[in-house]
C-alpha cells in the first residue's frame, strides 16, 4: 500500500505540469525526485499532515483559476494520481501530560489542480509520532462537514446500505489516511481539515522528547506570493504535581508565556515565506536524582458505562537507583520460518548483533532459532565474554536460514528450563516472530502454569510481533503475564528500531517485583496491567485502573533493587482535576483487555471494550471508523426562513449521516493460512488472505492447489481493475490451467490411461 501511495503521488507530480501560473517565472511546477535522490532515501510519503487531490480523469488538471489551453488526454489513471494540495495557513496544538501527548493540528488547502467546473475526491493523510494513534478528522467545505466516529460493528449506523471504503486506513503503522468524498470537493475549494492523535514522548535517561511530523514539501506553498501564510505552534507541558522542568531544546522559535510548578505553556506564531521543513521537537528533563512519582485521581467521565473511579500511577527513574541494574539471563528466541526470509531475517540479525554486545560481563545468554524444530547455539547458558559473543554472532549468520514453519511453543519450553530460578538477577527472554499459530490459547496457558513454579524472580517475556499475520494479542498476553513487554513492527522497516528498543528497556531493569502495600482497602479493584511491571531507566512506570471506595492518602510501592537491597516509596494520592486520565490510559487498557477477550472469548467483555473506544475515540477491534455527512446551507436556509414565519414545529438542525464505513483499521488477530504458506510479513491483508484460502478451498483438490500457487492477492488486485475483455480472456485462460491440472490429476489416478 505505501509503495502504491508513493507512485501514486509521483504520478500526481508529473500531472502538475499542467497546471499553468501565469508569467511569473518564479512559479514552476514541482518537479518528482530523480533517480539519485530516490536511491539517496527520498520518499514521497508524508512527512506532515498533508492533503491530496484524488485524480482518476486528467484532464480535469488545470488552474481553477486561470484556465489555459490543455492539449487533450486520453484515458484515465489507474490507479487515481494523487496531486498534493497547497497548504494556507496551519495550526499545531500539542499538550502533555506525563509521557503522553495530545496533538491537534487544523490547516486550511485549496483544491488549487482542478477546473472550477469539476470536483475531485481529496485523501487526507496523518503521520504520527511514537505510538500515534489517530482520535478523528474533521473536514469543512463550503456546503457540508464531515467528522469520524468509532462506533461498535454491531451498530445499526454501519447497516449494509452505506457504502464500505478501503480508501482509509493505516499506510504503515504511524500513517492513517482517510477520503473525503467528491459531491464536496469542486476546483477551487478552501477545505479546512482538523486532524486529532495521540503519542507517546520518548524517555531516555531523564529526559523527555515530543517529536512531531512537521515537515512540508516544498510543492505544497501556494504560488501566490500575495496570500498570507501563518504558521502557528501552541504547547502545553503538564509533568504532574511537584516536578521541576528544564527545556533542553527546540526546533522552533518557542516564547514561553506561563510557568508553573510542573506546568509550562509556549507559543510560536509568525508570517513565513515557505512552511516548515523540520519535525517540530521539544525536549525537557524532570528532577530525577531519585525514583519518585505519584497517584493521580479522576471520577469517571460523563457517558462511561463503568462508573468506578480512576487512579494513574506513575513512576520516574531516579539516577541514584537507576544505576543498580539486575544482572541478566537472557535467552533469545528468533523465528526463522520461510516468511522471515529477506529483510526481516536480516533487520532482526542486526538488532540481535546489538543486543548480545550489551550484554555485561557478569550476564549469561543463549540463542535460540526456530521453525518447525529448534536449533540452540548452546546446551545452556553461556557467559556473556568477548569470544561467546562472537562465536554466537558466527552461529547466528550461520544457522539463520529462512524456511519451514512456525512452532512457538518448543522453543519457548526449552527457554524456561534453562533459565536458573536465582535470587540475584532476573531472567528474560525476547520472542521474535511474524507468524501466527493454532495452540496460542494452550501456550498461554503453559507459559502460565510453568512461571508460578518459580520462588524467585520468574522469567520475563518481552515479545515483538512483525507484521499483521502474526497475533500480536497472544503475543501481549504472553508478556502480560510474565511481567514483560510486547511491541509490534507493523512494517519491515521499523524491526530494527522496536527490537533495540525493547532490549533496551528489558537490559535496564533496576526495580523488579513491585508490589502496592495498600491496595487491599479498596473494593472492586481492577489494575492495568493485572502483573505489576518492572522499572527501567529506559522507560517510565505507569499502572492505572479502576476502584470503588476511598483512595488512601498515600499509597505505598515496594521492589527489589539490582543489588538485591530492598525498596520502598511512599506515592502522594492527588485529584487530578486538569489531567485528562482516562485519555491517557484508554489506549492501554483497551489493548490489554482485549488480549483478555481473546483468550476468553468473553462478548460481555467485547462489548466493553466497544463502548470505552466509542468514548474515547480510540481504536479498537469491536468497533469501525465511519465517516458523518452533515448537510449545510439550504438547510440552515429553510430553518431560517420557518422561524421567521413563527412556525411553532421550526425545523431540526441537520443530524450527521454515516456515509462510509472504513474496514476494520485494529492489528487484527493475525492470519494462520498466511503464516501456513510463509508469506513474507507486510504482503497483502490478513482478512483478504482468509478470503482467498476459503475461495481456494471450495473447489477440488487439484483446482485449489492451482489456484494457490497460480494465484495471489497481486493477481485478485489485476482482475479488479479489468475491463470486461480482458476479464473473460483471463477467466478462460485460468479455466484452461485448471482443466488441465485436473487432466493431470485424473491422468495420475487413471494409471495414465486415458479416458
């Protein structure tokens, strides 16, 4: 999809040149990268909010404006060219609260490539910073608006009657894209789009960064020197009660304007000559000489089915602490199936080159590869020494081998019984895959059953699931209940960075075994993660959940230090009153709690899930993103006009109309039939793979083995796309094939006799 958006911008580019400026030579169209800066990493997707005009029809291209003499084109572009639209004025509204931030950004384009007679549908798309996850898109013109909602897929709004789009979703995993339909849309238009998300800040040793996509293509400043463009940046910082911030930098000319214990608030505003060429970025550190953190309360908000109250715990690392790390045993667990062949095998031989060479002296490790059966690099655990290391480099470049398929549980047994149950380090293992498999419910369970049998510090399992066939909800779970961490590579580019990532908050766990002294006195108690997690210096601590009662006034926390010496904070409990907890948690929760429902199979709590990411705007895998139609104008007009005669029944405002119901856009719960034939991670759609098997399957033997081999998504897209010749030639060329495989196969059941 991102290498289909990217032609599809290019082919945009080209057909800018027809757009003509008048005589000012300074204007030219913008021209496509050349052969040397594609090579060099130049990419067409979007680097910041950006808009498109969908174009299938060339030669409605020209300047709504200025019309000029176009030489006519002959037929249509297939797919549509997506031309990008210029930017007037834009607005970015970022806060923070702790390591989460909320960003809005409201920008006005002109549909500046299309004839004033004609209309085109426009893309919108939103890249996201560290863990985005898109909240909704509003969308103005001059006769309607639009907006999106999450809405459960049980709900009557998504009946069959409205129309099922695939022009949205997620390009990768930080890019989600969205169509605005072309009833609306004419040449000429100002749109006015707002576009809402959620990110995480990044956190390394004390200090915090908020990186947002802000970087604009030169092509999208209007050619009108006369038109005011305002770029505008308002931030807001809330580190919670007590904490003293230090900026540190800034890729934009910020004013502060409030300061505040905990609290900061700047703002950017000025007249520019071209848009902003760099992501926007602010970094601070908190006073972290030692551990500290606090509890936050919320009650629940209006409209929230589950009316127990809210509590947010978090933690800072302190330095003072941070410093005794555990010592380490570490078992690596790596698929090597035939889908992790090519660069997803190498991405991830990289970052476990990476891993081992930070392991210290005194740890031990192994390395495990699997497919259908194991391979070790050793019979246990070796010390982490210069030559071990580089005698497990050479057997990993040796022994990676993509092919076979995908057994989890094997492996995973052999690692827990290697790993010591000793008192003074905490042993890890790191699950790598991108397959999904049948017994993933049973291997919960025995990976369950076999860590209560530890005295002392049980195995941690820090999982990292590539791509959208593997189910990344039995892969959180797996980490749920050993205290670990999941995160998901949803494309083959990012393994490399997810995987250095996780090792790096795994290898620098200082507090372990934390515990809540007094959580007892609550009634109806619900934690999130229900296994309290470690604390690394890498990452901050964050548990949060619901309650009935009275929070005690200070809540007690205890651990073990990397040194084995005890530890013990007493939280400060505050009401949160300017703290938006359930934002901030919601993503979290919904996440964990489905990976609960999928175990479970519980409809009550699905049903659950649904309604908390209905009010929180957030996705989930129990609800849909719809795009409302509200109407405007004439019937703003006839309302008008009824009040003015006294009508006593005066008409309704116009009520917003779900005109498009967009896939399901969650992880999804992988594909089996796609990891059963090892195609590689990022190719094709879970569900439209399914599709294909089911199709497969429901004729004969010998046909369905022709049609999987003969046949792949690559192909159902071609047909899709074909006029009705074309389609008859190649149906009857694929009947002839599957005749004769089943000339083949009778042939080979006849003995070769014929007839």
């Amino acid at each position: 999809m991102a290498a289909d958006f990217e032609a599809a911008v290019e082919d945009g580019l080209r057909l800018s040149k027809r757009i003509y400026f008048g005589k000012d030579r300074a204007v030219a169209p913008p021209k496509p990268h050349t052969a040397m800066e594609r090579a060099a990493g130049c990419s067409y997707l979007p680097n910041s909010p950006m808009l498109y005009a969908v174009i299938s029809d060339p030669a409605v291209v020209d300047n709504p404006d200025m019309p000029s003499y176009q030489p006519h084109v002959h037929g249509r572009c297939d797919p549509p060219a997506l031309i990008p639209l210029q930017l007037n004025g834009v607005l970015l509204e970022v806060d923070c609260y702790l390591h989460t931030a909320f960003v809005t950004l409201t920008g006005t384009w002109r549909v500046h490539c299309v004839m004033g007679s004609r209309s085109c549908d426009c893309r919108i798309a939103v890249p996201m910073g560290e863990q985005g996850s898109i909240l909704g898109v509003e969308v103005e013109v001059p006769r309607k608006s639009y907006g999106t909602e999450f809405i459960s897929v049980d709900n009557d709004k998504a009946s069959e009657n409205v129309r099922k789009t695939e022009d949205g979703g997620f390009l990768k995993a930080h890019i989600f894209t969205l169509t605005v339909p072309q009833a609306s849309v004419d040449g000429g238009t100002n749109i006015s789009v707002k576009m809402k998300w959620s990110q995480n800040l990044l956190y390394h040793d004390g200090q915090f960064t908020l990186r947002i996509p802000f970087s604009f293509p030169e092509y999208v400043t209007p050619a009108a020197k006369k038109i005011s463009k305002r770029e505008k940046i308002e931030l807001n910082v809330n580190t919670g009660p007590e904490t003293e911030i230090l900026c540190k930098t800034t890729s934009h000319p910020l004013k502060e304007r409030r300061r505040q214990a905990g609290k900061l608030g700047f703002l950017y505003d000025s007249e520019v000559l071209s848009w902003s060429s760099n992501d926007f970025i602010f970094s601070y550190t908190v006073s972290t000489s030692h551990t500290f953190g606090s509890v936050l309360l919320n009650p629940p908000l209006v409209g929230d089915v589950d009316r127990r109250d809210m509590f947010y715990c978090y933690l800072y690392p302190g330095k003072k602490e941070s410093g005794k790390v555990f010592r380490k045993e570490v078992v690596f667990i790596v698929d090597i199936s035939g889908s992790m062949s090519g660069q997803p095998l190498e991405d991830t031989k990289s970052a476990l080159f990476s891993g081992l060479a930070k392991l210290g002296p005194k740890d031990l490790f192994n390395v495990i590869a699997f497919n259908d059966e194991t391979c070790m690099f050793s019979s246990t655990l070796e010390p982490a020494t210069v030559e071990n290391i580089e005698n497990a480099n050479k057997w990993v470049n040796s022994n990676f081998v993509a092919s076979g398929g995908t057994n989890i549980l094997l492996p995973l047994n052999q690692a827990i019984k290697m790993l010591f149950d000793n008192s003074d380090s905490i042993p890890i293992i790191f699950l790598i895959t991108d397959g999904a498999v049948e017994d993933d419910k049973n291997i919960c369970g025995t990976v369950r059953n076999q860590l209560t049998n530890y005295k002392n510090i049980s195995p941690r399992i820090y999982t990292l699931g590539i791509g959208k066939f593997c189910n990344h909800y039995f892969l959180r779970l797996l980490a749920m209940t050993s205290h670990g961490h999941h995160d998901a590579a949803s494309d083959v580019e990012s393994i490399e960075s997810r995987l250095e990532g996780l090792f790096a908050r795994a290898s620098s766990i200082f507090l372990a075994d934390i515990a809540f002294q007094n959580f007892d006195v609550l009634d109806d108690l619900e934690v999130f993660p229900s296994q309290i997690p470690d604390l690394s210096s890498e990452s901050p601590f964050v548990v949060s959940g619901r309650y009935r009662g009275t929070f005690p006034k200070t809540l007690k926390v205890n651990g073990r230090l990397g040194d084995m010496s005890g530890f013990t904070l007493d939280l400060n409990v505050e009401e949160a009153k300017e703290i938006p907890i359930a934002k901030m948690a919601a993503k979290h929760q919904i996440e964990l709690l489905t990976a609960q429902a999928w175990f479970s199979k519980n409809q009550e709590l699905e049903k659950k899930i649904a309604k908390m990411s209905e009010l929180n705007t957030v996705v989930s895998e129990y609800t849909n993103m719809v795009l409302l139609e509200t109407q405007r104008g004439k019937a703003n007009a006839d309302t008008k006009k009824s009040s003015r005669k006294g009508d006593a029944h005066q008409k309704e405002e116009p009520k917003p109309k779900v005109i498009s119901t967009m896939h399901n856009i969650g992880l999804g719960y992988g594909s089996l039939s796609a990891t059963g034939e090892n195609i590689p991670s990022g190719y094709g759609d879970p569900d439209e793979l399914e599709g294909a098997e089911v199709f497969a399957k429901s004729g004969c033997g010998c046909c369905g083995r022709c049609w999987r081999h003969c046949c792949c998504m690559c192909c159902i897209q071609v047909c899709s796309r074909m006029n009705d010749q074309c389609g008859i030639v190649f149906t009857q060329l694929i009947s002839a094939l599957a005749c004769l495989g089943c000339y083949s196969c009778c042939s080979a059941c006849c003995g070769g006799e014929e007839g």
